[in-house]
C-alpha cells in the first residue's frame, strides 16, 4: 500500500473524529445496548468521498470498541461491519446515494 503523510492524517483525523463521537454517543447513553446508536457512524458516508478514509474509520472504531462492555464480540463483529460498510460505500460514486 502506498501511504503518503496526507493520506495518514486523513485517517488520523477521520480515526480521532469516531472517537469522539463514539464518547458523544455514550455519554448521551446511546453507544451501548442492544439498540446501539452512534453518531461516529454517520462517518460512514466518507469514503464515498475520501476513499482513504477507510481505514481512519476502522481504527477509530476499533479504539472505541476497546471501551466496549461487549467485549470481544463488540471489539470483532464491530468492527469488522464499519470496515465492511466503508469499504462498500467507498465503491459508491455519487456521494447523494452513499447515505
């Protein structure tokens, strides 16, 4: 892979910007629970934009799921769906359909 400084703190940006809102979430008590609602996966959408963003998302989620009363079940399986779901909406080219 051929990662250039803008690309790493693209991701950097992107990857502190989940956090923060994955903390916003949980201290409106909406990031845990059966029904989890995180306002860092609107993120999710940046891809579509900044494919590099990816990754930034992925290591954003990952830091946040260490936080997790969920575990390693949260930690994986969490992870790997915002992987999944920014990889898919970086294949979208209009960003209007990537929401």
């Amino acid at each position: 892979m051929n990662f250039s400084t803008k690309k790493l703190v693209v991701s950097a940006v992107v990857a502190a910007l989940y956090v923060l809102l994955g903390l916003l979430s949980s201290a409106l008590g909406l990031a845990w629970g059966p029904v989890q609602i995180r306002l860092s996966e609107a993120l999710c959408v940046l891809p579509c934009i900044l494919p590099g963003s990816a990754l930034g998302l992925t290591i954003g989620c990952v830091i946040f799921n260490l936080l997790s009363p969920y575990g390693p079940v949260d930690l994986i399986c969490g992870s790997l769906a915002t992987l999944l779901a920014a990889l898919a909406t970086a294949k979208i080219k209009k960003p209007a359909l990537a929401w």
